[in-house]
C-alpha cells in the first residue's frame, strides 16, 4: 500500500526528529555549549541543575521518538495512537511558532523546527487512516 508507505515516512521522519535528542543525553557540557552556539545561542555558562534539565529533556524526547519508531514498526498495532501522535507534532509546532515569535527568533533553527512539526504532524494526520487494520 503506498498510503501506508507514506506514513511510514511521515512517522520515521518525527522518529528521527523526536529521537536525535539522544545526542544531548551522552554529550559533555562543552559539546551541549557547542552545539547551542551553533544554532545561535549565546555562550551557556555552566550551571549544574540547567545540566540536569537539559539532560531530562532531551531523554524525554529521546523516549517520544521511540514511540514514533514503534509506531513505523508496528503501524497496524497502533493504529489507534497514530492520529495521536500527529496532533503532538502539529501542537508542538503550535507552540514552537507562538514561542518563537514572542521571542523574535531568527529563522534558524525557528522555522526549521516549526516545519518539520508542521510537515511531520500533517503528513501522519493525512496518511493514518492507512494503518488501520484490513477487516476480512
């Protein structure tokens, strides 16, 4: 089926999206300070309850994609928590764009950021009927 291709797609895309969060989980306080600067943050003084939140959330959404990876192995199964998670990606874009804004962020990574929620959610919302089991 190619509907169930594309929201295979759509799902491994917001796997990979969610889940390279891993990445600030591992990292040393000086690759975190990098890795913000390079996308346009100021010099992060190291403070050790930030180093701690930081290493919360991106285990939080480290865990979110791999709940999108099960939802691209196993759509069938899931079927029912898909249009779900679209509405987390769309929701998620919602409140990056509000936030962005206020703060008068520059495109990078703001619309970057903003995109992919918005393509990733739109993209499982319009294909997740094509999880739905085949009734016989």
């Amino acid at each position: 089926m190619k509907s169930l291709r594309y929201l295979r797609l759509f799902l491994g895309f917001s796997a990979f999206a969610w889940g390279i969060s891993v990445v600030g989980v591992f990292a040393s306080w000086p690759q975190v300070d990098g890795m913000a600067q390079g996308m346009g943050a100021k010099p992060l003084a190291y403070d050790p309850m930030v180093d701690y939140w930081l290493r919360m959330m991106a285990g939080a959404f480290a865990l979110i994609g791999g709940w999108y990876l099960a939802l691209l192995l196993w759509p069938r199964k899931f079927h029912a928590a898909i249009p779900w998670f679209g509405w987390i990606m769309v929701l998620e874009g919602v409140i990056l764009l509000a936030h962005g804004l206020r703060l008068g962020l520059g495109p990078f990574p703001f619309y970057g950021d903003v995109s992919a929620c918005f393509v990733g959610g739109g993209g499982i919302l319009w294909f997740s009927s094509a999880a739905r089991p085949e009734v016989r």
